[in-house]
C-alpha cells in the first residue's frame, strides 16, 4: 500500500482498513503503529500527524465500522418487506459483514473485555444498544403484524438475535473458516425464526 501522497482524509481512510487488514489476521491487542506505518509505507510520524495517539486510531476504526453496521440495519429497516423478512435481512447481512471484515469482530470483543472505559469501547457499547433497540423495534412490528407470537419476550429476543450472530462468528474465527459463518447462517436463522414465529415453520 503506498499512500504518501493521500489527502488527510484518504489517509485516515487508509490507516482505518491498515488496520482492519492486520486485524484480520493477528490479535488486535498486539498490533503496534510501527506495524500500521509499516503496513502503509508510511513512518510513524507520518501517522501522528492525523491521529493523537493509539488509541484515536482504534476509535476511528471502530466509529467506521459501526457506521457500517448501522447502515446494515437501517436498510433491512427501510426493507419493503415483512418484520420476519427484515429480520432475516439483517442476519445475513450482519454475517456477509462480518465475512468481509473479520478484523472488525476481533477488535470489538478485544475491546469489550478491556478493562475500564476508553472512547474506542464506547463506540462498541453504544453501537450494541442501538443495535438491540432497532432488533426490538422490528420484533414488536412482527407482533403486531401477527407475525410472531403475542408472548415473545422482545429484550430476550433481541439479546439472543444478536448473540446468535456472535456465536456464529466467534465460532468461525475459532475454526479459522470465515465462510463456516456463511454456511451456517441460513441454518441458525431458521431456529431463531421457529421459536418467535406464529404459526410459521
């Protein structure tokens, strides 16, 4: 990668998927700025200029990927479809993310069992909770709709939608077999769907 030349913005941009790229192969925790400097053909000086620290450049990486992942879930929002059909759109599509970016997934559960509070992690608690809370607001349109049963404990539900999307990908990183999650998915989704469904196998 060669980004001497980059504008300050496109050299965020390429520091946040330096990153990412490293991540995806090695424990994020262990991942020095020599080795992003490095990675870019940049020195590390080069890589302060537009970043304070660290920690700033987790942040942003993080911040990057959330903004993903909520885009993901505002179109199986806007989806013309049905709250079942929305939801199964947001499995598949939180999964083929996952797929793409695996350095993603190893950075947010290496931040979360951080120690303490730090902006990066933040980002990732706050991502989680508007995550959870966009899950509840299709359940309790699939309730309504009669799509899924009267008695389904919405918060259970949706901790579980997105634990299950976890474990597919926690399990894949594990095996080293990113496209595990993929074949899986279609599979899992289908016992989540039966037991919220009314009706519907």
């Amino acid at each position: 990668m060669r980004t001497e030349h980059l504008s300050a913005d496109k050299r965020k941009d390429a520091t946040i998927q330096a990153v990412l790229t490293l991540a995806g192969s090695q424990n994020p925790s262990e991942i020095t700025t020599a080795a992003i400097a490095e990675h870019m053909n940049v020195t590390q000086g080069a890589l302060f200029r537009h970043f304070p620290n660290k920690e700033a450049i987790w942040e942003a990486v993080l911040d990057w990927a959330a903004k993903k992942l909520i885009n993901c879930i505002d179109k199986a929002t806007i989806e013309d479809c049905s709250p079942l059909k929305a939801l199964e759109v947001l499995f598949m599509s939180h999964v083929k993310f996952a797929m793409e970016h695996p350095g993603v997934p190893r950075m947010m559960f290496g931040e979360l069992q951080r120690a303490g509070s730090t902006p990066a992690k933040c980002v990732v608690q706050k991502l989680i909770e508007h995550y959870r809370h966009r899950v509840q607001d299709i359940l309790k349109k699939g309730k309504k709709a009669g799509e899924i049963t009267s008695t389904l404990d919405v918060e259970a539900a949706s901790i579980l939608f997105i634990g299950t999307i976890q474990g597919l990908v926690m399990q894949s990183l594990i095996a080293g077999d990113l496209s595990r999650m993929q074949r899986e998915a279609t599979k899992v989704f289908k016992i989540y769907r039966r037991g919220i469904s009314r009706g519907i196998s």
